[in-house]
C-alpha cells in the first residue's frame, strides 16, 4: 500500500523521481494536482535517451470507444524511449477501466491520472493505494510555509524581493489553488518590472483575492457562451473548497448588473456612461469582459437568465446534496443563452 501524503509530495516527486508503473495524483488544489502531474512526466520523460513520449488523454478522446487507452498503455513507443500516459480521470478514465491494467501490471507506459478530491473508500484511490506497483499521492491547497516559498522562489527568479508587509498581503490573497497563485505571482513579477522590491500598494494594485478571482473566471465564461471554460472553472472552485451556493449567488449578482447596463444602453446610454452609474464601481479588469457580454446579451434574454439562477438558488436551498449539480446545470444554460442559434443580437 503506497499512500503518500500532502507533506511527503514534493520529496516523492524529487529526482531521478518514483519507479512506479502508476501514479495518481488527488486533492482540492486542481492546480496542484495538475502541476505535480506535470513535473513527474517531465521527470520520467528527462530519464531516457532518447527522452520519453508524454501523451494526453481526457473522456473526449474515448468517446468513439475505450481502445485507444488500452493501445497507449499497452505498446511500446515507436522510435524507443519511455512513453508516459498522462489520464485525466472521468466517466470513462474510472477504477473500472484502469483496474485491469494496475491489478495485473501489464503496462508498456507509465500511468499518471490527475483527479479531484476523492474519499479513502472511493474505488478509484482505493485501487491505486493498494496495488504494490501504483502510488496515490494526495494534494491539498498550500500551506503558509509552501506559499512562502513559492513567492520566494518565483520572485527571485525575476530578480525581485519582496517587503516583510508586501509578502503578509500576498499571502493572504493566495493559496486557493497552486495554478492561480503562481499566475498571480508572476502577474505581480510582471507588474513590478524596474524595481528591486516589491511593496504593499503594488501587491493592492494588482493581485486580487483568490477566491473573487476563481468566481470571476466562472461567471465570465459562462456570461460569455464558453460552457466548457465554465465548467471547467467550476469544478476548480469546488475543489477549492468554494460554496455552490456562493456560486450561485455570484451568478445572480453578476445578471443583475449585466441587466441594469444593457437597459441603460438601450435606454440611449453609451456603455461607459452606463458602466460609471455602478456602485460598488465595476473593476477596470472587467470593463472588456463586460462589453463583450453586454454585446451578445440582450435585455429580455437577461430577465429570463435572472429567473432561471433565482430558480436555482431556491433548488440548492432546498436540496444541498444537489446544489453543485444545479450550480453546473445554471452555469451551462447561461453559456447556452449567451449564443442563441438564431435571432439578431442587440
């Protein structure tokens, strides 16, 4: 049994790297999960000569059979080297059909799957943690030390320091998801150009708080028509450890000022007239967002999006074991009524 736990990950992780056939990284941090994979392949693949092949594989690339998965883990690569399979677990990339292959060993590749948080009980940790040839190697949001190191780390590579206050704020902004807190780092690197040090009212100027801006992604997409990115982001949030409700809730907001800009654009009001009337005042970072939205919306599709997320809200009340389902059902119709088949946009 090889259950490797959210402080042993980055020593499991160290060079020449692990020798198991199947690895499975799990966690609330998406971004975490999908770094860690990331780093192991690279890893595996640096070991050979020639190096080794690293594939991709997601449900989308078996929905016209399954075969594919068993022919990637099963043959060799054809001009030699290691091949590393890198699975994003789902409905079809579940315990059921990665079983037979880590129950016997019959792998030509090595296995890395990346999946959400999942229970002790759940088949698909379970068959990982108790084959002697697979690891299951757990990922949760960064503690402060890690965070501190990572600023550290990134910071330093741009040729920056950071104030003892600066470095206080930043923390508290990030953490909620490995990927979005070293974006937000090397945004403020970015930001900082010219300077040797950083300081509190550049971290004010630039960074936002992680989970605003994990929300803010959701319902962008979604306001936008892009479903896929929503439910994406989503899925993220929720591992995260954000509330669907919450989510929810955000989405309303978010229709309620969607709605009183497009009414006062019809009304005869340039967009950013309407956009200055706001209160509390609509962030510069999502002015573009915003015009694109106000674009491809129109104020009777508004109200009737409106009536939709205020139905959703009431069914998550009432029913919490369903409230990320309904969560995602709302977020995919909105994109779906963000690009109508038919019909002149206003």
């Amino acid at each position: 049994m090889v259950a490797v736990k959210a402080h042993q990950a980055e020593a499991f992780l160290k060079p020449p790297g692990p020798s198991f056939a199947a690895v499975l990284f799990y966690g609330t941090d998406a971004g975490l999960v999908a770094e860690r994979a990331s780093r192991l392949a690279k890893l595996l693949a640096s070991r050979e000569e020639p190096p080794g092949e690293i594939i991709r594989i997601d449900d989308a690339d078996l929905d016209s059979g399954t075969e594919r998965l068993a022919v990637e883990l099963q043959t060799m690569p054809m001009f030699g080297g290691s091949k590393i399979v890198r699975a994003i677990a789902g409905r079809r990339i579940s315990a059921a059909a990665l079983q037979p292959f880590i129950a016997d060993g019959n792998l030509a590749a090595t296995l890395i799957v990346e999946a959400g948080n999942l229970r002790p009980a759940e088949s698909l940790r379970a068959l990982f943690e108790k084959s002697p040839k697979a690891a299951a190697v757990a990922c949760f949001p960064d503690e402060a030390h890690n965070l501190e190191t990572l600023i550290r780390d990134t910071l330093k590579s741009h040729g920056l320091a950071i104030a003892p206050d600066a470095r206080d704020l930043l923390l508290a902004r990030v953490g909620a998801d490995r990927a979005l807190s070293r974006g937000e780092i090397e945004k403020l690197a970015l930001y900082a150009v010219g300077k040797s040090e950083i300081d509190a009212g550049d971290v004010e100027a630039i960074v936002g708080d992680a989970s605003e801006l994990a929300i803010d992604r959701i319902l962008s997409a979604a306001a936008s028509g892009d479903a896929a990115r929503a439910v994406t982001e989503l899925a993220r949030a929720l591992a995260a450890g954000e509330n669907p409700q919450a989510i929810i809730a955000a989405a309303q907001r978010h229709l309620q000022r969607l709605h009183r800009i497009r009414a006062d654009i019809d009304a005869g009001r340039s967009f950013d007239d309407a956009i200055r009337q706001l209160r509390p005042p609509l962030h510069f970072k999502q002015k573009d967002a915003m015009g694109l939205q106000c674009r491809i919306w129109t104020t009777t599709r508004l109200g009737e999006a409106l009536a939709r997320a205020a139905t959703a809200a009431k069914s998550a009340r009432r029913s919490a074991a369903l409230e990320e389902a309904i969560a995602e059902d709302l977020l995919m119709g909105l994109a779906a009524a963000a690009r109508p088949p038919t019909g002149p946009r206003a």
